[in-house]
C-alpha cells in the first residue's frame, strides 16, 4: 500500500525559501533547526527522523551544506518509523520516487525472524 508522503525541500541560504520550508513543518520547526544549526558546515549529507505519536507521522529530514529535504510520511506506528529510519542509509539519492520506492519496499519487506528474538531477549 503506498503510503501518503509531503515532501519539502529549500536551499538554506534563501530565507525567504527557509521560512516556507519551515512553516511547511511546524510541529517539528524547532528539533529540525536543531538539527540544521549542527550540520550548517558540513557538507556531507545527513538525516535524521522526527516522529510525532499523536499524528501518527514521521518527518525524514535530510540536509547537505547547501540544501534541506524533508518527507512526510503519515499514518506510520512508531515501529514503522523506526524501520524506515534505520533502512534509510541505504537511500543515495533524497528525492520523492527514490524515497517513496524505498518506503514502498521497506514496509513491504517481511520481518526479519532474529529481528524479533532478539526484541524478545531470546524467547521464540
């Protein structure tokens, strides 16, 4: 099942493009500036997750040097969430049909067997 995914995207040196990409994520503008003020300098790209139980929502943001990238994907449990973000690194390019085919085949993949064992201290 394809899952709903906004994506948003800005050139951190354009802040009029900064502020609408901020308002786009409002409920997560401050962990996400957070983040931006850590990576400012560095160049290489980095990412990390932002997931709200309430809304059932996690926001991936990925940030370089020169641009930020953030996707939305709704309706996830926080499990979800989590597999998505540790299965990310394998993710090279940050735009929509890469990441959407990535969600699309992260949650579709069957659970890993010693996943579960070892969540469940070795119990079966």
């Amino acid at each position: 099942m394809d899952r709903m995914i906004v994506p948003a995207a800005a050139w951190r040196n354009d802040a009029f493009k900064m502020q609408q990409f901020r308002d786009s994520i409002l409920d997560i503008a401050v962990q996400v500036d957070e983040f931006l003020k850590a990576r400012w300098s560095n160049p290489v790209p980095g990412f990390q997750h932002f997931y709200s139980a309430k809304s059932r929502k996690a926001s991936y943001v990925a940030a370089t040097g020169e641009r930020v990238v953030c996707f939305t994907v709704l309706d996830l449990t926080f499990g979800q969430a989590k597999l998505i973000d540790a299965k990310l690194s394998d993710v090279e390019r940050w735009d929509l049909p890469t990441f959407r085919a990535a969600v699309t085949r992260i949650l579709s993949e069957p659970p890993d067997p010693q996943e579960a064992i070892d969540r469940s201290g070795g119990r079966a």
